[in-house]
C-alpha cells in the first residue's frame, strides 16, 4: 500500500470499522496526513483513543457513526479508505459488502480491504 502504490503518505484516510485502531494507528505510522477512525462501537472508540494516546499520535480524528451514515460525516471524499470489515456471517448478512460499497464510493485512489475469502 505504502510502498508499492504510494497510497499512504501524506494522504487522507478513512479507516471504516476502525475498531481499536490498529490500521488506523499503522496508516498515520506511515506518514499518512490525516486519519478519520469510524465506528459504531463507543467501547472500541474507547479503546481506538487509548492507543492513540499510548503512541503520541494527534493526526487521527475518532467518530461514532453507524457505516450508512458516514457520509454526513466525511467532508467530502478522502484518499485512500481501508479497513477490516465485519464479515458477512450470520446475523449481519452482506453487511461487508455495505462497507466495500461505501468505501468505493469514498475514496479518489484505493480502498484496501482485509478481506475474508
């Protein structure tokens, strides 16, 4: 991502289900500009800004957000999204195709997806 496709440094990211934060945390690592952290779970964005605050980090940006109302909280597009998406299994069917969808339409550059085959 960073090296191979110069989609990190200096960039916008958008880490979608950021969870405690780890992508997000590694995107800023490698040089990334800004980092917008968004999830639905207040116990993960709990646990996101301890991290945050354990590497000194002050360019990333947390929100609690449902991923079908991200966009009113994204001030236009970003650069690059990436993020761990919840797998579409059991009682969230095709929930992470929603992220992949929303992500697309985000990002200017890429969307890198750690995705479950």
């Amino acid at each position: 991502m960073a090296s191979s496709f110069d989609d990190i440094e200096d960039r916008s990211i958008l880490d979608l289900g950021c969870g405690c934060g780890m992508l997000s945390i590694g995107c800023v690592m490698l040089g990334a500009g800004n980092v917008l952290g968004v999830d639905i779970d207040s116990a993960a964005l709990d646990t996101c800004q301890q991290n945050i605050e354990a590497f000194d980090i002050d360019n990333i940006d947390l929100v609690n957000a449902n991923v079908d109302s991200v966009d009113r909280v994204v001030d236009g597009k970003v650069d690059v999204v990436v993020m761990n998406p919840p797998f579409g299994t059991k009682h969230n069917k095709g929930l992470d195709m929603v992220f992949l969808e929303k992500g697309i339409k985000l990002a200017t550059r890429a969307v890198y997806s750690l995705h479950k085959t």
